[in-house]
C-alpha cells in the first residue's frame, strides 16, 4: 500500500479562464518557487476559454500539498481564472478502469 | 498523461453539476457498553464516541482538500440504543442527550440510531424507546431515530405499525414551533439495511464491524447533464449513458471510502450509491425523469422511468465499489428535491404515485408533509402499506411523513437548508382504524410462486 502511495504522489492543475499573457509563467513559477516538478503540460483554446492541465510531482514539495494548492488558486484569482488543483488519484479512479 | 477532457468533465461534475460526496458516516458499536447503571453507560458510550470519531471531522475535510471534492456531511452511525438501554430499565432519553453531546463534541452534523429492531415483536427496551422518541427528539438537535417495523422474513408487526403512527404525531407536536421538525427526524423501515449511511436512518448493525466507515456518495445533476447531451437516444441508450455515469460517481465514492478509512485506521464497510438529491436547482431526480420525456415528474411513466433509472444506477455502480451496501439507489424526498417540489406544487405528483413509485426505487415515502389533522391511524395506515410494498418486494422500503401541525392542505412547511420545504399534500380522507386498532402480525409473505 505504501509504495502504491509513493508513486502516486502527484496533482493535477487545471487552469480554466480567459486567455492572457502569462498564465503558464505565472503557474509554473510558483510550483518552482515550492520544488514541484512539473511533468507535462497541455492547453487548448475552446473559443476563446484557455484551458490548461499540468501534472506535478508533489512528493518533494517545501510546503504542505494543501498551501500550494491554496497559492496556485489565489494566484489564479488575481489573473481573473480558475484554478482547481485535485489529486491525480481521482481522475485515475474515475476514468480508467 | 491524463486525457484534459476527462479532467476538464470531473470538474465540470463538481462546479456545475453539484457532484459531491453526500456523506462520510462512521459506524460504531456501542455493545460493549452496555451496563444497567444509565450513567455509568452513558460515560462509556460518550467516551469510545469521542475516541473513535476524533478525528473524523478534520479527515474528511482534509480529504475534502487534497482531491477538490465537496464531502458535504460527517456522520456518526451507532448502534440501536433500544439494545443498549435495555439493561437500564429505565426512559433511553439520556442516551440522546449523550448522542446530541457526542454531536457537538465531535462537530458531525447528526448521529443516527436512537433506534428500535421490532419487525417480529418487541423485546426489553424497545416499546421504552419508541415512546420516548418524541421528547428524545425534541430535546436534541442532531439526533435521528428509526425503528423497522417489518421484514421479508418476519413479516409487519402491527403493533409497532399503530405505536410508530402516534409517535411521529407527537414528534411533530412536540417540535411543532421548530417546523414540527422532531418528525423529520423520524424514519419508519420495512428491511433496513444495517450499513447504510445516510439519515435519518442510519444505524450500526450488530452483524458490522465494530468501527467502520460507511460512504455516500451523490449526482442526481451529474445524470441529468449526462443525459441532456443524448436528446435523441433511446431507451437503452439512456440506460447506458446512466450506468457510465453512476460508475464514475461510484469510483469517487470508493476512493474516498478507502482514503477515509486507511487515514482513520478504521475497516471500510460500504459505498452507498444513491443519487441523493437536494433542493438546490440542477441536483433533483424529478428533473432527470423529466429529462427523460416527461412533462412533470409524477404523470404517467414516472414509475417506468424510475425503475429503469434506478436499476441503471446499480448496474453503474456496483462495478465501480468493492462493496456495496446501504439503501443505494435513487432517492425520491419530497422536500429535498426541486422537482419533486414543483411537482407536488402543480398537481402531477400525488401521495399515491408516491407509493407507487417507491415499489421500485430506494427507500420510500420520504420527506412528506402532510396535514396536521391527519388521523393517527392514518399515518399508521400509510406506514403498513409502504411496508407491505418492502415485504412482499424484499427491498427495503421507508416512511418518513411530517404531519405539519395548523397547516392545512396546499399550505407550504419550510425546513431550509438541505431539507428544503414542502407542500402540504392530501391524504385519503376514508378511515383505517378498524384495521389498524386490531394489531397482531402480517404473517411473512411466501418467497415462491411469485406473480
């Protein structure tokens, strides 16, 4: 159980908005500013809705998950966007089988 | 990597669709503290509560927090008090007051099982405890109570049938300036489950473990977005779509249940998957039967397409948990849901489509109000006929009526919150009393021959 806990120790960070000039930038350094590596990244443009998802690496963070997740959302709402930051187990649950 | 669509819905569930866990729900045994001196009882119930249910506030909230999913309510399940005060020989009402004491201490928002086992007959404590229910209740404020009056494999006992009628008429008159609230708290069971999770009639089986965590999960706005996007699709197409969607809403449920469960140090027991519903616009099982093609919940075709949602969401779910249990299926409250409350506003939806209704969903009559000058026997009545659908069905079946005190007909009683607000709806007006003045025991039903 606990190496299954181990491995699985990343989030998602979904970024749902109106595109503006430095989203990535502004997310990916504050992840960097508290040691989560980030993974992968992809954005798409629905009309005129940026969405982006970003995998990070949670296990090696200086803060606790639950203060970055915070700081990712506060951040967000300065930007005027949406940001949810959830733990990958519950996309793997609801969506694979 | 994550397909972006797939974490873009699970949001979307969440923000949009009030997809949410409905309630994470601790069972707990209080057998061993059993003792016939009532305080030194209550102490020890009060003091394993506390032990045990500690930390199920804050890991829920945390769990809340690392998966972004809504966990609405924290709950604590217990044992039958009529078996636990028994040995006291004296009224269970202190054990109510340490419940409601439990209730604070621990921040849950109710503990059920003030509750009494009489489906054959009744034993020491149990008739002490269903006529204290009335003062039990309107004494606490996040204390439930449910008594089981039938069962496929013992049949009604009438006896209770009529004492649980007056009960719930004096649990409303007893509450009747708090919106005659003591008999929502009231859940009268034909087969109750032993696991299940959700109030007002959650109790601790005897046959559970001795701690565990129960889990239900939600999503009537998930089914019915689901479905708004297949306007076209058939019967078996909607079925289909329902099944997919009650596996994902399951899989969170699951999830949840396991995390809750190894951060407590406490044995999962079940995920409950019901589509629970709630007065908020969007989370109503009324609206997903309209969605399927009626103009109001209610008219002809209600029961047809309840059963085929209800079994659907089974189907979903029973894949997605390792191991189901409680009630699960598709609640149909009155109060809490917004179509059903339009519905029952307009005309469509009456008492005996209810009834009908809940022959082939979960739980039954839930969350009606009716008038205040509705005959005792009345209610008894409603409660043996409900009953008789569980029993002949082997599914469990539920009457939870709240007879609104100097209210008449077509009048609305407001509860707010999560339990909405009600019309008051017609009962038949022809008496039972003959029938239920004559107790005894509806034999149990056969289990062959079936037509």
């Amino acid at each position: 159980m606990s190496a299954e806990l181990e491995e699985s120790m990343r989030a998602v960070v979904a970024v749902i908005g109106k595109d503006t000039v430095g989203i990535l930038a502004k997310v990916s350094g504050i992840c960097a500013e508290y040691g989560a590596n980030v993974m992968d990244v992809t954005q798409t443009i629905m009309q005129d809705l940026f969405a982006m998802t970003m995998l990070i690496e949670i296990s090696k963070i200086s803060i606790d998950y639950i203060d970055l997740a915070e700081k990712l959302k506060n951040a967000g709402k300065e930007m005027g966007l949406q940001v949810h930051v959830m733990h990958e187990d519950i996309f793997n649950s609801m969506h694979k089988i | 990597m994550l397909n972006t669509g797939d974490i873009l819905e699970t949001i979307k569930m969440i923000q949009e669709e009030n997809l949410d866990i409905r309630t994470i729900t601790m069972g707990i045994s209080l057998l061993d503290c059993i003792d016939s001196d009532i305080d030194a009882a209550c102490g020890k119930i009060y003091e394993k509560m506390m032990r045990r249910a500690e930390n199920l506030v804050k890991t829920g909230e945390d769990i809340e927090k690392q998966y972004g999913i809504p966990i609405i309510n924290k709950r604590i399940s217990v044992t039958p008090i009529a078996m636990v005060s028994a040995a006291t020989k004296q009224s269970p009402v202190k054990f109510a007051k340490t419940l409601q004491r439990v209730a604070e201490g621990t921040g849950v928002n109710y503990v059920g099982g003030y509750s009494a086992l009489v489906h054959k007959g009744f034993s020491a404590g149990d008739r002490e405890l269903i006529e204290s229910i009335p003062e039990a209740l309107a004494e606490t404020t996040n204390v439930c109570s449910s008594v089981n009056i039938g069962s496929t494999k013992a049949g009604i006992n009438m006896d209770a049938v009529a004492m649980m009628g007056r009960t719930i008429m004096n649990a409303a008159e007893a509450t009747k300036d708090d919106h005659c609230f003591g008999a929502a708290k009231i859940v009268v069971f034909c087969n109750a489950p032993e696991d299940n999770p959700f109030m007002a009639g959650a109790f601790h089986g005897v046959g559970e473990y001795d701690t565990e965590i129960n889990v239900g999960v939600s999503g009537p706005g998930v089914v019915r977005a689901a479905l708004e996007k297949h306007p076209d699709a058939n019967i078996s197409e909607i079925a289909d779509v329902i099944k997919k969607t009650a596996f994902k809403i399951t899989r969170m449920g699951q999830l949840v249940g396991t995390e809750a469960s190894k951060r407590l140090g406490v044995p999962f027991g079940i995920v409950d998957l019901s589509l629970a519903p709630t007065p908020a616009v969007g989370d109503s099982v009324a609206h997903i039967l309209e969605e399927i093609g009626l103009e109001s919940c209610g008219t002809h075709g209600t029961t047809a397409c309840l059963a085929m949602l209800n079994d659907a969401v089974k189907k979903g779910g029973v894949m997605a948990s390792s191991h189901v249990g409680g009630l699960s299926g598709a609640f149909i409250p009155v109060s809490e849901d917004a179509g059903m409350i339009d519905a029952a506003v307009c005309g469509s939806l009456s008492l005996d489509k209810l009834e009908a209704m809940t022959a082939v969903c979960s739980v039954g009559l839930d969350m009606i109000v009716i008038p205040g000058d509705t005959p005792v026997d009345t209610i008894s009545a409603i409660i043996a006929d409900e009953a008789a659908i569980g029993m002949v069905n082997s599914k469990t079946t539920a009457v939870r009526v709240i007879p609104a005190i100097g209210m008449k007909e077509g009048e609305m009683l407001e509860f707010g919150g999560l339990f909405g607000s009600g019309p008051v709806m017609s009962v038949n007006k022809y008496s039972s009393s003959k029938f239920i003045s004559r107790g005894g025991r509806i034999p149990a039903p056969l289990q062959s021959l079936k037509n």
